[in-house]
C-alpha cells in the first residue's frame, strides 16, 4: 500500500535499526492486511481525497475541484484521513515492536 507510506510525516521518527522489528514474509503479509483494514474504516470520500491526493499527486485545490466539494471540507476530509491513518500506523509497529521483543 505505496499510500499509506506516503504519508508519513517528514518529522516523523523511525526506530532505529536496532529497535526495528524484524520485518517477514508474514509481517509484510500482515501489514498489507492491516492497512486495507484501516483504509476500510475510513469514509468513501476519505478514501477517494487520499487517493486523489497522494495516488495521483493531485494538489488540495485540484482534489476539491474534482471530487467537487468545498476546499474546506476536502482540507477536512483529508486532514482527517491522515491523523486515522497515522494513529493506525503507530499502534501498528507498537504491536510488532512488542511481539518482537516478546520473541526474543
């Protein structure tokens, strides 16, 4: 799922190398699973502003002319796919980052 990874905060921390959970075959398989859950709890326009946004490289602007709505409700719309999308993703590697350390 390129789009989720594309909208990481650029200030965003990553684990360091060695606190990173060991990505597998069934991790990557488990994230990918994870992540069409996620994007499912989201709105149909959620989903449509984001992929317009960041599928197509699209600018706000353009993402409110052609889903024909407001600026205001796409910046809204938007805004709020990202924070649902980036609180899923840190309870996402908090759970790996857990299940790895209860491995070990």
């Amino acid at each position: 799922m390129t789009e989720v990874q594309t909208l990481e905060a650029p200030s965003a921390r990553r684990p360091s190398a060695s606190k990173a959970p060991r990505t597998t075959k069934s991790t990557a398989n488990l994230g990918e699973g994870f992540a069409a859950r996620v994007l499912s709890v989201l709105s149909e326009h959620q989903r449509i502003a984001l992929r317009l946004r960041h599928g197509e490289g699209l600018s706000p602007e353009q993402v409110a002319a052609r889903m024909k709505l407001p600026q205001g409700v796409t910046d809204r719309l938007l805004a709020d796919a990202e924070r649902t999308l980036q609180a899923a993703r840190r309870a996402f590697v908090e759970a790996l980052v857990e299940t790895s350390a209860a491995r070990d």
